[in-house]
C-alpha cells in the first residue's frame, strides 16, 4: 500500500506560482510511476502532468505545456508540481496519484490505471 498526501495548494493570483507536493508513505514511490490530475468545480477530473518512475520521462497536458513542471525526489519520496503563469481556468482541486511504472507511458493520462490516490488539495486562482 502507498498513502499518498497533497500540499501546497491555496489562493493565488492569475500569473502567480504555486508549488505542489505528493508525499509518499508505505512503500517508496520510487517503484511507481506519478501523475496529477485536477477537478474542476462541475467538470470531470482530467489528466495534468506524468513523471514515470524509471527514467524519469515528463509528460504533461497540452493546456499546461510550459506553465507546469513535474518533477520527483525519490530520496524523500515525494514528487511536485511547480505551477507558473496561473490561470483562472487552472482552478480546481488537484489530486496525485501512482500507478505501477511496469506500464511505462502507455496509461499515463488513464486514470482507471493509477491505484493509489491522494485526498486532494486546492487550488484557486483569482484573475
């Protein structure tokens, strides 16, 4: 079992920054491919940003291409998500989530293929 725990969210003003954290317990993340999703109010959760486990391999939304980075720190077994250049469209609640890193690339925006999730954390952007 991995326990999985969002930080960081909160208010911020479009063109602001925001950093997030997934923090890991129970067994390392290292062997676990990492993904954020967001839910925005009325909408269904869609796919954000990728970080496989192995090689590290970064794969991200089109609507967050160049505005968002994800990265990881197995050490601490902990990934993040750095949000630059806010929107208000990036409003939402933002969950992490792992799946196992055997299926490379292929299920990475898939989220029936992640089995452990966070609770969620939120994040608001005022324009």
């Amino acid at each position: 079992q991995v326990q999985l725990v969002e930080s960081g969210g909160g208010l911020v003003q479009a063109g602001g920054s925001l950093r997030l954290s997934c923090a890991a317990s129970g067994r390392t993340l290292s062997n676990y491919a990492v993904g954020w999703f967001r839910q925005a109010p009325g909408k269904e959760r869609e796919f954000v940003a990728h970080v496989g486990w192995r090689d590290g391999t970064r794969l991200y939304a089109d609507s967050v291409k160049g505005r968002f980075t994800i990265s990881r720190d197995n050490a601490k077994s902990t990934v993040y998500l750095q949000m630059n250049s806010l929107k208000s469209e990036d409003t939402a609640v933002y969950y992490c989530a792992a799946q196992t890193g055997l299926y490379g690339t292929k299920y990475y925006a898939d989220e029936r293929k992640y089995m452990y999730w966070g609770q969620g954390t939120q994040v608001t952007v005022s324009s």
